[in-house]
C-alpha cells in the first residue's frame, strides 16, 4: 500500500499539471494558432491592401515640383550686333563713334531664380484598365479568403486525423489491458494445475510468451500515441509536455445516408470550385486589361506654375488634356492580346477538368463512407463473434478438451477484432469528415 502511495504522490504533479483538450478545443486552437492559417490570413490582408491601392487610380493624380539654382555662368550669354544700326546712322551723317554706340551690346541674363509647379491629371479613357484593374484585385481578395477557408479545412482535417488516431490507439491499449488481466488469471489457474501435476510447465511458458508479446505491442501503441501526440501538439501550438486529449467515448454512428447530397450540389457549394470561378474571372479581365493597354488613353488636368528668374515674380495657372496613342506597341501588343485570350480559354479548360475531378471525388468518398459504414456492422459481429468463442474455448479449457494453444489462439483473435472494431469506427468518423469537405458542407453538419 505504501508503494502504491508513494507512486501517487510521484505523478500527482504531472497529473494536476496535464492539459486535456476535447477535439472541439483542439480544433479552436489550430484555427487560432496554426502558421498556416496566418500566413493565409496575411496574404487576404495583402490582398486587400492591393484592392484599396488600386482604387486610388480613379482619383487625379497630384504631383508638385520645384527648383532654386545658382550657376556659375549665365543662362543667356550673347552680343547683340549693331553694324546696320550705325550704318544706318552714318548714312544719316551721324558718327556712331561719337555718340558712344558700340559695334555690338553684350547680353547677360539669369544665372540664378526659382520654379515652381503644381499638377493635377485625371484619367478620362484608359481602354477601361483601371475599372477592370480594380475587378481584378477584387477577384483577388476573393480567392485570397477562399484560399483561407481552403486552408482551415485542411488544418481541420488533420487536426481530426491525429486526435481520433489518439483515440484509437488508447482503445487499443484498453483491449491490451483486457488481454493481459486474462492472461494473469490464467497463468494464476495454469501455476495450479502444473503445481498440482496435471499441466505440463511449458503451457506457462507459451503464456509467458502471449504476455511479452502483449508487452511489446503496448510498447508500440503507446508512442504511436506519442507520435500523434506531438503531431497534434504542433498544428495546435499546444504545449507537449502536459497535452492530453479528453478520451470520449466513439460517436454515435449515424447511417451515411442522411448526410448524402447529390454530387452536382455539392461540387457547386465547394470552396474549390469557387476558386474556379474566380480563375476564370481573372483570365478575363486580364484579357480585357491586355486590350486596355493597346487602346489611347486620354487625360485632362490644370496646374499652376510660378517662377522668379529676372528678379521679377511671375505666376500663372493653365489647363491641359493628353492623348496618347501606343503606336509601336500595337505590334507587340495584339501578340499579348492573343496570349491573353489563349490563357481564358485555358483557365475555362482547367475549370471543366477539375470540376469532372472533383465530381469523381464526391463519388468516392460517398463510397468509402458507405463501405467504412459497413466495417463497423462485420467489426461488431465478429468481437460478438470471438467473444463468445473465447468464452466456449475457456470453458472447454477448464474441461480439459481443448489445449493451451486453442484458448490463447481464442484470445488473440478477441483482440484482433477488438482492434479492427476500433479501427472500423476510426475509419468512419475521418470519412464523415472528409464526405462532408468534399461536398462543402463541413460547417453547415454541426462540425466546428
């Protein structure tokens, strides 16, 4: 009893420390903390900043510029010749001499001043680049937020994954424990019989070999329990020394047929197949941006300019409309303008494709519910089945007609449909699960 106590007392710390999670909570978690989800979340952000960037594009364009200098040499450096002036004065007997005209006037003007300029343009015709820019980045943010729930349903599934492998192997480990009290009682009844001289000792031998063999299989189960454990720890940014899993009971198990859908309907309501559609999307107004690009772009704008040069202010205010037309890129152009159409085609091409695909995949995740569905009904009867054969083969055995060799045989296959049991029920909640991803429908089924 002391020693017992005394194991308490060792793992009472590690037990009020444990963490235990329900699967619901573990899900929370990983939507919350998973790098993938965030780094999801980042780019919808991104995204969103690019809409709100491109919307800009519809307002004027404003830029201010301005300048003072001071050179080392005059702007305006020039003479001003004045040869016909003075014949002109000497032929009205003037002397240009006399009155002090030169041959020529020196000219020196503005090496030093200041400007200034303020514009405003407004884009009237872009060949509709800037409204189907703006569709485009719209699109963009779309399938950035479907990408995110793209991304949490993957994170969902294998957040359930790990959790009900935790949850099958420690089934596991419960049959172990089944398996290994039996074999205690029998070897307690077979150390009888040999003591008494009527069993031969190496049937306690082949029972010591069953109970090492049970051993060695909890070894396994238990860190595959580890691994999973870890596994789930690390998509749950949980912490990993005091993670547990609240173990529950299986769920109950519903007939598949009340989660069906036809497989058109769900294909409509998947996020991937909404994706699709946005592919499309893109392809054409990139298209249509690529056509933009070739077509003139007409702009109006006004600005205000002033200037100090002849140490005089001066000010003044104009209004202006450009047009310009992309002569030499027609050439390149109508090249990308075929490319891009090309690429629309394309992206309807790979939308027919892929919703044949994920049509194909509804079907079979349909069949594997159904079949996984079925597992469990051959799963049940053959534990009734074995049950009660190692109960007729334990009976027989305390008879005396049936050998050591047949009871632990009875025993092993106990076991191995309890397994298989746990296994069939595993199966079909991860393909529930699964079914109702693939037709879109993972919230609206009460799932987290």
């Amino acid at each position: 009893m002391r020693k017992y106590l005394s194991l308490l007392i060792l793992l009472f710390p590690a037990i009020v420390n444990a963490q235990v999670y329900t699967l619901e909570e573990c899900i929370n978690m990983a939507l919350k903390n998973n790098y993938e989800i965030r780094n999801s979340q980042l780019d919808f952000e991104m995204a969103d900043q690019t809409k709100k960037e491109l919307f800009t594009r519809y307002f004027p364009t404003v830029s201010a510029s301005g300048m003072t200098f001071k050179a080392n040499e005059y702007m305006i450096d020039e003479k001003i010749d004045l040869t016909k002036v003075n014949q002109i004065l000497t032929g009205m007997g003037m002397d240009p001499a006399a009155l002090g005209i030169p041959a020529s006037l020196p000219l020196q003007m503005i090496n030093n001043g200041t400007i200034g300029f303020v514009s405003a343009t407004q884009p009237v015709f872009a060949g509709g680049q800037i409204i189907n820019g703006n569709k485009l980045a719209k699109v963009g943010k779309e399938v950035s937020e479907l990408k995110i729930r793209l991304t949490q349903n993957e994170v969902i599934s294998k957040t359930e994954e790990y959790y009900w492998q935790i949850v099958a192997l420690k089934e596991k480990v419960k049959t172990l424990d089944v398996v290994a009290s039996q074999l205690a009682e029998l070897d307690k009844t077979v150390n009888a019989s040999v003591n008494a001289g009527v069993r031969m000792r190496n049937d306690l031998l082949r029972i010591e070999l069953q109970q090492q063999k049970i051993e060695s299989n909890r070894i396994k189960v238990e860190n595959g329990i580890k691994v999973y454990k870890l596994m789930l720890c690390n998509i749950t940014g949980a912490d990993s020394k005091s993670f547990d899993i609240n173990l529950p009971e299986f769920p109950e198990i519903i007939p598949p047929v009340s989660k069906y859908i036809n497989a058109e309907d769900g294909l409509n309501i998947r996020n991937e197949n909404m994706l699709l559609d946005k592919s499309v999307s893109a392809a054409s107004l990139q298209h249509k941006m690529a056509v933009g690009k070739n077509m003139p772009t007409i702009a109006a704008g006004a600005g205000y300019m002033y200037h100090n040069m002849l140490d005089k202010n001066v000010d003044f205010g104009m209004v202006f409309a450009t047009v310009s037309v992309p002569i030499s890129g027609w050439w390149s152009g109508s090249h990308e303008i075929k490319r891009s159409r090309l690429g629309e085609i394309k992206a309807m091409n790979e939308k027919q494709n892929m919703r044949q695909m994920m049509t194909v995949e509804i079907e079979s995740k349909w069949n594997q519910l159904q079949e996984a569905y079925l597992q469990i009904g051959i799963a049940r009867k053959s534990v009734e089945s074995a049950t009660e054969n190692l109960r007729i083969s334990k009976d027989y055995f305390e008879a005396g007609t049936v050998s050591l060799t047949d009871l632990l045989e009875a025993q092993t296959l106990l076991q191995q449909s309890r397994d298989q049991y746990t296994d069939a029920r595993t199966s079909y909640n991860l393909s529930m699960t699964a079914y109702l991803q693939a037709t879109g429908r993972y919230q609206e089924s009460g799932k987290p």
